[in-house]
C-alpha cells in the first residue's frame, strides 16, 4: 500500500530518502499508450501542415478564428475533462505528453490549449460543484466556451495578496468589479476563473475564486497585447464593470481563493512542463540536422567538441527535465497529497533547461540563428515567457525554500502548530525557527541509515545513488545551517533561500533521473540502456558539482557586497563609472 | 452500402535506413522500426469512407465499413486508428508475417469475405514494404469477382462503380458490378476522386489526402467492436507458398561526382556509366 501522503522533498530535506515514492519509476499502461499513439498521430497531421501559417501568425501577432475553430472541432479543449462530460479524460500524464507534441508544432497553440486546461478551467475540475460541472464542462470539452485564468493584476502578479479586485454582497449573489492583466486567451474566452477580494480579516485580505462567464454584464476585454512571443496567442486586459455574479458561481470556499489559486497552478504545473519538453526536442531536431549539414573550415561542424557539448548537455537537460515533469505527473496522478514542492522544481527547472537549450540551439547556428528565417529566433522569443508565467522562478524558489523548511519545522511536533502556517504568514511563523534550529541537528544525526540511502535501485548505478546519497546528508545540514545562520531573518535573506532552493532542485531532478535510468536498465538491460545510464552520469556529476559549490557558499559569500553594489546602482539609478 | 478495407502493417518508409539484415541474411530485423499503415491502404480507407457518406456530413455513416488486418497484436493499434478515423468494426487475423504470403493472404481475405458478404473490397493497388502487387487481384480471383486495378477515381452508381483506371497514356475507365474487389492509386484521395450516391455532383473534399481522427474519436473507437480470428481457422492448414531464400542489403551507392557542364555529363554518360 503506497502511502500518498509522504512528501519525497520535505522528507529529503529531513536526511531521508523516500524512494518508494519515486521508484518504479511512472510507466503507461498499454491502454493509455494506444490513445497517445493516436493523439499524436492526428496532433501531426492536424499541425505539421501548418508551419508555414504558424510563422505568419507569429508575424501578425493573431491566430485566425477560423483556426481556433478548427482546433475546436479537432477536440483540443477537452483533453482533461472527463469522458462522461465529452472530454478525453486525460490525467496529468497523457496531457502533458500531448502539450509536449502540440509544442513540437508551434508555442502559440500549446499556450492557447494549455491557458484553458491547465489553469483556465482547473479550478472548476478540482472545486466545482457537480451542478457547476454539469453545466459547463460539456462546453469547454468542445470549446464552445473556452477558459482563462484571471489572477494577476496590474499590482498584484504572485503577490495575490494585494489583489484589487473586489466582489461584494449584493442580495444573495455577488458584485465583481476590477481589472485583470495579462490574461491568456482573455480575447478567446468564454469562461473566467476569477480571484477577488470578499473582505479581510486583521488587515490580511479574504479572496475569493469566481466562475463568470463571458455574456454576463459588464464583462469587457482590452485590446490583443502586443508580446515578445506567444505572438499568436490571444493575451488581453479583463474588465469587470459592476458584474452580478450569483452565488451559486462561487468556486471552492468562499474566502478560500487563495488556496484554489495555488491548488490550480500547482495541478497544471506538468502542462507548462510538456510544453517545455516539446519545444527542447523540436530544438534538438534543428540543431542535429543543422550540425550535420553546416561545414565549417571543410568539416561537419558536428565534429567540434563545443557544438558536441551543446548538444549533449540538451539531451541531457531534456531527459532530465522529461524525467522530473513525468514524476510530477505520476505524483498528481498517484494521489499524492503534497506534491506542490516537486511541481514548482519541475516548473523552474523545465522553463530554464528550455531557455538554455533555446540559446544554445540559436548560437549552433551562428548568423543564421538570428534570422527571421530560422526557427531559432521564434523558439527563443516563444520559450522566455515560461520562467516568468505561472509563477516567477525567483518566487518559486523562494516558494521551494520556504516550504521545505516549514516542512521540517513541521516534523518536530512540539513545534509543529506555530510552524504550519509558515508560508500563509512566513514573518510570525519564523519567530519560532531558532528553536527549531538547535533541534534540527539532532533530529537528522538521528535518522536510521537505512532511510537515507537508495535500496531500489540497481547497484549499476551505485555511483550516481552514491553522490545523491552524501548530497542528501549535505540538503539536510544545508537546511540547518541556514536557519542557525539567520533565524528569524531567513525570510529577508533572499540568497540564502536561492540557494537552498536551487541545491533542492538539483537533487529533486537527480533523483528523478536515477529513477528513470534505473528502469531503463531494467527493461533494456545493461547494452541497450548504455547511452542512458551516460546521461546519468553526465548529469550527476553536474548535479554533485553544482551543490557542493552551493552549500560552500553558505557560510561565506559575497552576498553582501554584491547586495550593496546593487543598492549603489539603485541609488544612482545608472552605471557610475566613466574613464572619459 | 458495404464495404470491406484491407490494410497492412508496413515499418515507416520514412525510416528506411533503419532497416536491418542479420549476418545470417535469414530475416529481416524489425527491432526499432516504427510501424504505420501501408498508405495505399489508407487511401482505400478515405475511399471506403467517402463511398459510404455525403461529402457534405462527413460525420453520417450511410453505410458499413470494415476494416481487416493480418498481424500480431500490435497492429491492433493500426485497427483502432482506422476505427477513430470512420470504420465501423475491425477484424484482425492473428498472425505474424513472417507466416504470410500473398496466396495465404488473399485465401484468409476470402474466408472473410464471404463471411462478412460486402458489396465492395477496397486495398492499396501495393504495399511500400515489398513493393508487391499481388493480394487485391488473387483475391478477385479466388472469389471470381470483377475487380478493378489502380484505381485513380470512383463513382458509384446504381448496382455498381465506374471506375477510372491510370493507365500508361491514359485513362481506362471500367464500369464494375457489386460485389467487386478495387485497389486504389494515389490519385483517389484528389478532392473529386471519389463520388457516393449520396454526394452531389461537383462536391470537392476541402484536403487532399486522407483525414484523421479528431480527438474524440479516437475514444470512441475504444468502444467498436474489434473481433480477433486465428489464422488456421481461416485457412485450415494451408502452408506458405512462397518461402524467403536469403536477405540482403542492396549493395551501398558510390558517391557522385559533380559535373562541370552539359558536355561533360554526355561524356560521363557515355563512357562511365555506360547509360547512353
């Protein structure tokens, strides 16, 4: 019996390695095999002819309507509703492997499918009521409505609690009025998941999640935003003028908002991560080909050692980012309870393995990189969005950190009712960290071996499980050392967290990799898994090098220094200094 | 109307040099290669299709349309996609190729035939694995029904099909009567190639190769009838014909040179290669 409530990464910054929980890794069963193979199948036939629209829409920064109706028709909008509301019924695993390939084709489209059942029409599917479902899904299965998520506002982006919006009693029904930023398919859609204010409680805000719908009065939308990439897809300003929005439209609990946006990021985090994947492979096509083909000083430039450490670490970077977005989507799917620490590391490190790949694929191919005619210069326009949306990586890893370390508090009972609403109210949960902090160590000294070692894992691999093992051991001592450092401050130090953050995202992906490879090995065997138990290494060592860096820097760095370079520059507002 | 669509597994043209022979030269390796539907036969299938509805509500079925394979369980994958993208039910002969011939074929497709009494029998007029032609005649053959080869268009009309055969300089055009076995050219899936009863005259397909599922058919066809036969009962003890005598690869192409002009080329020609 799997026990769904562990948490793999809160565990992991105890010292303790549960790897039943990552191990086997995910396979599909034959079934749900089948119905990718034919998905993909129409997904290439449906969009491999369009390549050449793709590029004019990115161009006139518009997808046409009659498009959109195709895609409709085709049953793009249903992909997560269930089978018995007209949808395909696909858990996190299938849709993100089919945002994947939707991506392979064109960035815009995935957004435009992914917008709507990610985070669009989510809320409905994780809180709705079986009146709300029953009258909408069957329309957004079709299309007929599709879905927007309206959180941010122009001064409220991850900073939910500064939203404006408000939404006031009036009858037995509600008042919205506010205005939203940024929407995805805002100009599209039908149907809004709407986050405002309902009141507040000792200064801190109640909000509220809201189902209202495109035809009620006094909705508007602004003009198609003019963007960087994602040109195609439709971003826009929502207005909400006074809009009567019946009680019965409430999504989830009233004064819950807060929770249901969380609950629905971190549900459609594997979509933004399929996403990513699509477009690392679609770029490891071009750089292959175009490596393969492009002669330099009378040689393949595939034969350079720094165009072969390009594209090996993309391959690296995309196994490893496909390894950790299937493990998020095997942990949502298996009913995991508390999984919201692995899907903003899957969300940080597929939106920056992408842009890393993007830029390398455009620099493979030099000037001609930089052409329109290329596909390099759209991919990298099209990728930049994904380390800013759903979540900034600077909050997330603020985020990662933080939650980790309540995670911890949380396992010492005796602390456990002040610690848990770290995250909710992190400045009064804190004031009782210095306490936790002389207790941590002898809680992690006094872990049984046996739970802070891999013992599902082939001894083939014994090297990578090693080095994952002792940077286990240096998470654990990281952690504490960076509470006894700064205590109560640790929520104003920044850096500090960064880099716990990014030693927790390394060893997350890491473990995720040597679970992948290790089922590999068994179903291929020794021979046939060879290049995959390489990717392994290669990413291991990195990994390894990267932490022990990391937790080097946690007693001494130049945090300060470089703090107060930056507080100089602010101060001056320019660069201050001039030979001439 | 009835009509019954052959189709055969074939590995993905495209992925041809993935092709392997053992040093025993006894067999093909089929490890790694990916499999699809020999596209002939998905032409017959858009014509089983397009013969079976008005072109106008392509999603109305006005007829039946069954789609056959002979392979392992794998091609069930195959089957399911034919079943999302229109037919209605679908047999498999359960089987692997390597215990297959077109005379074993075309003996198995009969059986079926006159199990399942369609007025019509479409497939590929070949298969781009073997290249063989072979299976849609012995077929007509065995059953002794008129047959029409390399079909480029069809009409349907009363009691029968008239069909437009490319031939070398032209076009034969032949007027078969039901039941009849067809085998389809690239040519059928033109927007105007093929005409039901039922679609008006001057009606254009908006594309011009086969269609595909969309999504949500692809889970209804989980829920047609897919009925699986083993061979033996089809073709009671009859044994391969044809045997494979060895395998080989083709011997690997000598690079070209570049020519420098018209005269130089007519030299090479001449002298080199030897072809004028």
């Amino acid at each position: 019996m799997v026990d769904t409530s562990v948490s793999f990464m809160s565990s992991l910054c105890m010292g303790i390695i549960e790897e039943q929980v990552l191990i086997p890794y995910p396979a599909m069963a034959a079934e749900q095999k089948e119905t990718l193979h034919g998905v993909i199948d129409s997904v290439k036939q449906l969009l491999g002819p369009r390549a050449e629209d793709f590029r004019k829409w990115d161009r006139a920064g518009e997808m046409p309507a009659a498009f959109v109706e195709e895609l409709k028709q085709f049953g793009l909008f249903g992909l997560v509703i269930p089978e018995e509301f007209g949808g395909m019924g696909f858990k996190s695993a299938s849709y993100a492997r089919t945002l994947q390939e939707i991506a392979k084709y064109d960035a815009s489209v995935a957004v435009t499918v992914g917008a709507h059942s990610s985070i669009g029409m989510r809320g409905l599917l994780l809180f709705g009521t079986p009146e709300q479902k029953q009258r909408y899904l069957p329309k957004l299965a079709t299309g007929e409505m599709i879905a927007a998520f309206a959180l941010t506002e122009a001064g409220a982006g991850s900073d939910a609690a500064a939203l404006k919006t408000r939404a006031e009693r009036d009858g037995d029904g509600w008042v919205l009025t506010g205005n939203k930023l940024w929407i995805t398919n805002g100009g599209i859609a039908d149907f809004f998941t709407v986050f405002a204010r309902t009141g507040e409680l000792e200064g801190k805000p109640h909000i509220t999640a809201f189902i209202v719908t495109r035809d009620m009065p006094g909705v508007s939308v602004g003009t198609h935003e003019d963007k960087m990439g994602l040109r195609a897809s439709s971003t826009t300003t929502v207005h909400f003028d006074g809009v009567r929005v019946p009680a019965e439209n409430v999504l989830g609990e009233e004064n819950k908002g807060f929770k249901v946006a969380m609950a629905i990021l971190n549900n459609g985090r594997t979509g933004l991560g399929g996403g990513a994947i699509g477009a690392m492979k679609k770029l490891i096509e071009h750089s292959t080909k175009y490596a393969n083909e492009r002669k330099t000083f009378g040689k393949s430039i595939r034969e350079y050692g720094m165009i072969k450490l390009k594209v090996g670490q993309m391959v690296v970077d995309c196994y490893a980012t496909e390894a950790a977005v299937e493990m998020v989507a095997a942990l949502i799917d298996g009913g995991y309870e508390d999984y919201a620490v692995e899907a903003a590391i899957s969300k940080v490190f597929a939106s920056e393995a992408l842009w890393h790949t993007a830029d390398e694929a455009l620099q493979i191919a030099g000037g001609n990189g930089y052409m329109c005619e290329y596909p390099y210069e759209r991919m990298i326009r099209d990728a930049r969005i994904n380390r800013i949306f759903e979540g900034t990586n600077e909050i997330l890893r603020l985020f990662i950190a933080l939650t980790a370390m309540n995670d911890v508090g949380s396992q010492l009972k005796e602390l456990s009712s002040s610690m848990r609403g770290l995250f909710d109210d992190p400045i009064k949960g804190f004031g009782v960290l210095r306490q936790y902090a002389l207790k941590h160590a002898s809680l992690v000294t006094g872990i049984p071996r046996a739970r802070s070692r891999f013992t599902l894992v082939s001894p083939e691999l014994h090297e990578a499980t090693t080095v994952f093992e002792e940077l286990t051991r240096h998470l654990a001592a990281a952690v504490d050392r960076i509470l006894r450092k700064h205590g109560r401050n640790i929520i104003g130090k920044q850096l500090a967290s960064r880099r716990l953050a990014n030693i927790m995202i390394d060893l997350f992906v890491l473990a995720c990799v040597i679970s992948r490879v290790n089922a590999s090995l068994a179903a291929l065997g020794a021979e046939k898994a060879a290049k995959e138990v390489d990717i392994l290494k290669v990413f291991s060592g990195q990994v390894e090098r990267r932490v022990k860096h990391a937790f080097g820097l946690i007693d001494i760095n130049d945090d300060e220094l470089i703090k107060g370079l930056a507080d100089h520059a602010f101060d001056a507002e320019k660069f201050s200094w001039d030979n001439v | 109307m009835k009509i019954l669509v052959a189709l055969k597994r074939v590995a993905d043209p495209a992925n041809h040099n993935k092709v392997k022979i053992p040093a025993a030269g006894d067999k093909i390796d089929t490890a790694g290669l990916e499999w699809q539907i020999n596209p002939f036969d998905l032409y017959a299938l858009e014509t089983a299709l397009r013969l079976t509805e008005d072109g106008k509500a392509p999603k109305t079925r006005l007829g039946e349309v069954v789609a056959v394979t002979l392979g392992p369980a794998e091609t069930e994958t195959n089957l399911r996609s034919a079943l999302a993208t229109g037919a209605d039910r679908a047999i498999r002969v359960d089987t692997t190729d390597d215990a297959l011939d077109g005379r074993l074929v075309a003996a198995a497709l009969q059986k079926l035939v006159e199990e399942e009494k369609p007025d019509l029998v479409l497939m590929g007029k070949q298969v781009v694995d073997g290249e063989n032609n072979y299976v849609g005649q012995a077929l007509a053959e065995l059953l002794d029904w008129p047959m029409a080869t390399f079909a480029a268009t069809i009409k349907e009309e009363a009691g029968g099909l008239l069909v437009g055969r490319e031939v070398d300089g032209g076009v034969s055009t032949l007027r078969v009567k039901f039941p009849a076995v067809v085998t389809v050219d690239l040519r059928i899936v033109a927007p105007d190639s093929v005409r039901s009863s039922k679609t008006a005259e001057g009606f254009k397909y908006p594309y011009e190769e086969v269609r595909f599922a969309p999504l949500p058919a692809i889970m209804q066809a989980k829920k047609k009838p897919l009925a699986v036969k083993k061979l033996a009962d089809l073709v009671g003890g009859a044994t391969l014909s044809s045997k494979y005598v060895k395998f080989e690869a083709p011997p690997a192409r000598k690079a070209g040179v570049k020519v420098k002009d018209v005269q130089e080329l007519v030299q090479k020609l001449a002298t080199e290669a030897k072809a004028i």
